[in-house]
C-alpha cells in the first residue's frame, strides 16, 4: 500500500540513486553528449529534478519559488505543451548550468518534496509523484547506459565501475517452451505502478508457437559472424541493410578485434568476450538478421508476454517483433503527461522484460519499452522463436 511515508522513503531513495550512479565519474564526463540519443549525465540530474517542480511542487506547495526562472526551458525534454526547450542536440553544449549547480538544483527541490509529501500531501497527487519517481528511474537507466557510451567512445576506454552481471551468463539449459494456441490476456492489472501504455488489460489470440527460456550467446553471435551475417543481403531488412553499409556493422556495439580474439569495452573496462555469456548491444535490425539464419524470428510482444513466467529474463532488454502501438481502447491521459508515451506510438519497436540497468522495484512483466531499430546502446539482446 502506498502511503506517505512509503511514498517519501521511495522518492528519497530513488533521489539518492541518481546521484550514486554518478560518483564514479570526473565532472568532465558529466557535460559530454557524443551523439543525439545520449544525454549528458548533467542534463539527466537535471531533468528529473525539473519534472518534480514542474508537476508537483510549482502548483502543488504554498508559496514555493523555482530555483531558476530559465531552468524550465534547459530541462524540459519533449512536453511541448508546456514551452520552449533546448534542443535534444544541444544539450551538450551547455557549459552552465555547472554541476555544482544542478546538485544544488536537485537538494533544493527534493528538500521542497519533502515538505510537500509531510506537510501538504494530497492523496490527488499519488499518481503524478509515482509517475515522477519511476520516470527518473527510467532516467537512471538512460543514464548507466548513456555514461557507458560516453566513456566506451573515449580513447582511452576509462573503467566507471564494477556493474553486477554486466557480462551475465545463465547457468539454465536451453528449454524450448511450447505454448498452445488459445486466447490469451494481455496488460497490466492490479493496483500497482504502471505506465498507460500498460493498459488496458485485454485478450489475444495466438497461434501455436513454442519460445526459447534462454537467451542467446556471445557463441552463437561469433558464429553467425564468421558465417558471414554481416554479409549476407538476403537476412535483412532492407533499411537494417542500408543501416549495415552506411554505418559499417560488422559486429555488436563496443566488440572489437586484437589479435584475433574477440575482446568488448565495459563498465569495468576491456574484457575478453566469454562466448557463454548473454549477447548484448545488438539493434532489432542485427536480432531479425541472426533470427533469419537461425531460421526462425523474434517473438511478439503477447507471445513474450503469456510465457514469461516460464522464461529466464531480466537481465537484457530483449527486442520483440511487435510495433510500438497502443493497446485496443488506449486511452491517453489529459494535459501534458499524455505527451509521455502516446505520442511515440509510430516507428518504434517493443522491448520486453528489464536489464542489469533497471532500478528496483521497476522492472514489470507488462512494461513495454520501446526504441527505434537501428538503436543499441542499451542493454539488448534476443530470444528466439518458431511457430508450430
């Protein structure tokens, strides 16, 4: 049950957790956006602690004043409702505000929650501050992931940290798990947190298929290289192939060769691939090609869904063969926060499951994460199905 002080622990945890997963860093690395999917990690800090003033406390707190009157336009992200922004590519160009700043920008906003939630709680506001705190959580991914691509294209592969499972390696044998076909139900339920695009719950019918409880290997993805995955026209899509020539792929993201061994960049610095290990940093252009070779494809989102308790997953975002699409009578909330996933429903594909990334207490069997398909910079892999 979420009460107050459920509430309060949870958002001053979830606060702390930010600014733990920047302690590794140098305040170099803090202001470096490489590409337009990265945000600098300052602008991460900064963002989330914006969300809870622009939601919460500049209408919600008597008589509270913003940190800074500007502070709206550099850390909004894509709320168009609410004004004008620096541009997604320009967050990197801002020298000001500094560090020191926005940690004083987070202290002063988290102390003004505080007194919100002890003193002038609404239990109207539930869902907007439960909303605020799984959306830095989701920032907290972004964030391992983005500091990951910043230090992992510096050439001088710095080590962050030691990350848990970072290279994981499941000690299951491989099950190929048959499933019937039937109708089956979909969707959030219950009262805990979710995300709209959970909703609502509702039935599908599926096809006979049966679907792999592991997923694949560093191995099996050095083999479909020395095959020549990477080379054959006919396992890819047409726009993953463009991707594949235009960008020069010839392997996951942060592999590369010396002396002919396969080595990787991580967290923890260089490592030695371990073919046992989960393949990682793979696109859905590169999980459809290995599909195709293997001779079967990736499993929809609802195939993934009405397995899942029956599958090893959690430790890798696992690409889906579904589209980013709402569910049947979505229904998208009013004002802005109907901008936080509605209007991203095109163009996209559904990831399912959580990663090595994901904070406690976010990770959900229906969360439905979703991304462009050239994009690999998070924590992604695949498992394999086959209908039959």
């Amino acid at each position: 049950m979420n009460t107050k002080e459920n509430l309060l622990n949870l958002f001053l945890d979830t606060r702390k957790h930010s600014e733990a997963l920047c302690k590794p860093l140098q305040k170099e690395d803090y202001v470096v956006q490489p590409i337009v999917d990265v945000s600098p990690p300052k602008w991460h800090l900064g963002h989330t602690t914006w969300f809870f003033e622009e939601f919460l406390l500049d209408a919600h707190l008597p008589g509270y004043k913003r940190f800074h009157n500007q502070y709206a336009y550099v850390f909004n992200s894509y709320y168009e409702s609410i004004g004008a922004r620096v541009v997604r590519t320009d967050r990197g160009n801002l020298s000001r505000p500094s560090v020191d700043e926005i940690y004083e920008y987070r202290s002063y906003v988290t102390k003004h929650m505080t007194q919100l939630i002890e003193n002038h709680w609404n239990n109207s506001l539930i869902h907007v501050l439960e909303i605020g705190i799984h959306h830095e959580k989701q920032h907290q991914e972004l964030l391992l992931t983005d500091i990951k691509f910043i230090l992992g294209n510096n050439p001088l592969l710095p080590v962050y940290h030691n990350v848990k499972d970072e290279i994981y390696t499941s000690e299951n044998s491989i099950k190929w798990l048959k499933m019937p076909a039937q109708i089956y139900e979909v969707g959030h339920s219950g009262e805990d947190f979710c995300y709209d695009n959970e909703q609502p719950r509702h039935r599908v019918f599926l096809e006979a298929y049966q679907i792999s409880s592991e997923l694949i290997t560093c191995g099996e993805w050095i083999e479909f290289i020395k095959d020549g995955g990477y080379r054959n026209v006919m396992l890819w899509h047409t726009e993953g192939w463009d991707w594949v020539q235009k960008n020069r792929i010839t392997s996951p993201m942060y592999w590369f060769q010396e002396s002919n061994q396969w080595k990787q960049y991580t967290l923890n610095g260089v490592k030695i691939i371990d073919k046992t290990s989960v393949i990682t940093h793979i696109s859905y252009y590169e999980a459809f090609a290995f599909a195709q070779w293997k001779g079967m494809r990736l499993p929809t989102e609802f195939e993934w869904e009405a397995a899942q308790q029956q599958l090893n997953w959690g430790k890798r975002w696992e690409w889906t063969e579904s589209a980013y699409l709402p569910y049947p009578n979505y229904q998208k909330p009013d004002g802005a926060l109907g901008e936080y996933n509605g209007k991203f429903m095109v163009n996209q594909k559904v990831l399912r499951g959580s990663s090595i990334a994901t904070p406690s207490n976010h990770a959900r069997s229906t969360y439905r994460n979703f991304f462009h398909p050239y994009l690999r910079w998070q924590f992604t892999s695949l498992r394999l199905a086959q209908s039959i």
